[in-house]
C-alpha cells in the first residue's frame, strides 16, 4: 500500500443497544478510488461521521491526513471536500452566488476552479438552486467540493436518484481526481458503479468490516465453484479454501470460494457422485451478495473467528 491517507484502528461505535461499527480497522491508501461497500444501515454514514469529526468513536482511533479525526475535526474539514446524497446548500443563492460565498474560505484560485468545474457540467446560470433539478444541485456539490483541489474527497452516496448521464459524469470525475493523485473515498451500495472505478474495495456488513482489498485481487481470488450431481441427495465435499456460500439447486451445487486452488477438482476425485466440475471468477455483485445476504448458507464461515478478506488474523 502506498501512505495511508485514512488510518481507523480497532473503531467501535454504539447508539444505545445498535452497535453501528465494530471493532473496525483499515488503511486508505493515497491516490486512489477505495470504495466502502454496505446495505443501509450497514454503518457507512457512521463511519464517515467519524473520519470528518462530527462523531467520536467509542473506542479506537482514527486519522485522516495524518490528523486526529477526534482532535482536529474543523482542520480535517477543511482539507478534505465532501458530498452527501443530499447536500445541504442555500437554495435561495444561483451557482454562480454560492461559489462567490463558498470562495471565501479558501485560497484565490477557488472561483476560477469552480466556474470551471461548473461551466464543464453544464450548470445553468442565474437559476436558484431550489429550481434546478437533483442533478444539476450535484453538479454544484461536487464542483464546491473539489474547487479548492482537496488531498481527499469523501462521497456518501453521491449518485443515488440521479439520472445516468450524471452519474457517468461523477464516475469519470473520481478516476480523474485519482489520476492526478487525490483520494477518493466512495460510500455507496451501487456495486455496478463501484466495479467500474473502484482501485480497493471495504465490505462493510452489520457494522463489522468483511472485505478490504483490491478490487483486481479481491475479483481474481474468488470464484464461482458449481458441481453437477447424478442424484440430488448426493453429498459432496467442500471446495477447497475458504467457502463463502453454499447452494443447491436440484442436481446442481454452487459455491462462493475465496482462495481455490488450482488443483481444486483433486477433491472430487474417484467421487462417482460429481461430475461436470466448473470454475469461474466472480463478479464483485456475487461477493457483496455472498457475504451481506442473511439467508445465505455459510458452512464453513464462523464470523467470530474468520478474518477479512484481505487481512491477516492477529
């Protein structure tokens, strides 16, 4: 990994009876798309709380730009740039007016950046936010979030209800600013999306963390195993490595499988109960699905002791 951009160590964080992240450690590496991945509820939201100081964490620690997220929260603001699903602006103001009011907080080069940034989105001028679409309202959020060229940009389901056309334009603008070796951290459970710019991928699944990895790595270590079975009440052995979920479907048996190894098919071996043995890398979809859904069938998973996908057991 490069240097780490965002550093949470061991983070804990419980509204009343709701543990909403537990026990959450991973590192953000510089110039990159990283991607935290979850259902609603899944944590997301809190976790970014955390990392812009709005919220403190029951125990851990976490940093960003090399900062005390519980600490120096109003410094770590103003580094960074973030957009929510729903930004909150002053409706009254035309683009052009809340640039000029948002410039003050930064450097001379701001309003030249944001009329750029806004003119290449097509905003309309001299139109009041409250009359511009969802999406012409996302364009100005992410044009005040990123004018001041900031070393990390948070995205807390910045596409959600917008059209396509838009959402291609926030894409292309996140692989951009990483190219140019700003940091983007992506919050969202569109998967297509995420697969298309992601660099690293956090699972994020009833507040505990299940996957941090490389997307390319993550893709390339699991698979798809499926077994054809003479006779639907055939036992067969598990796959090797590590068995995300098993499935049935009349004669035919699906595994999710992290780490298969090549020899994989050697188990099946003189087992007269297998045949048409078959392999395929999974989609990040089929990752996300195996480990969030909760009416999955999990062998041999035991959420107590496996560790992420990605990391190492201590």
């Amino acid at each position: 990994m490069n240097e780490s951009v965002i550093s949470l160590q061991n983070v804990s964080k419980s509204f009343r009876q709701n543990r909403a992240l537990d026990d959450v450690s991973l590192e953000v590496p510089s110039g990159t798309v990283f991607a935290l991945l979850g259902e609603n509820g899944a944590g997301k939201t809190t976790l970014i709380r955390i990392l812009t100081g709005f919220l403190k964490a029951d125990q851990g620690s976490a940093t960003v730009l090399g900062q005390s997220c519980a600490k120096s929260g109003i410094e770590i603001r103003r580094r960074i740039g973030y957009v929510s699903d729903n930004p909150a602006m002053y409706e009254w103001m035309t683009a052009e007016e809340i640039g000029w009011f948002t410039s003050a907080f930064y450097d001379e080069g701001f309003s030249l950046r944001y009329h750029e940034l806004v003119t290449g989105f097509d905003v309309p001028g001299g139109v009041k936010l409250k009359n511009m679409s969802k999406g012409q309202r996302a364009k100005v959020a992410l044009a005040l979030a990123t004018a001041h060229n900031p070393e990390l940009l948070i995205l807390d389901e910045p596409t959600s209800g917008l059209d396509p056309m838009v959402r291609r334009q926030f894409l292309e603008s996140m692989v951009d600013l990483a190219a140019l070796g700003q940091t983007v951290l992506l919050s969202s459970h569109q998967i297509s999306e995420v697969e298309r710019v992601a660099d690293w991928v956090a699972i994020l699944v009833q507040g505990q963390l299940k996957v941090v990895q490389s997307l390319e790595d993550l893709k390339n270590n699991t698979s798809i195993v499926t077994a054809t079975m003479d006779d639907s009440s055939a036992t067969l052995p598990l796959p090797p490595g590590q068995v995300l979920t098993e499935s049935q479907n009349a004669r035919q048996m699906r595994w999710v499988v992290q780490g298969l190894p090549d020899e994989w098919r050697n188990v099946y071996a003189g087992n007269a109960g297998a045949k048409e043995l078959k392999s395929q890398t999974a989609t990040l979809e089929e990752i996300f699905v195996a480990l969030c859904d909760p009416r999955a069938n999990r062998p041999a998973v035991d959420s107590d002791s496996v560790a992420p996908i990605g990391s190492t057991m201590s």
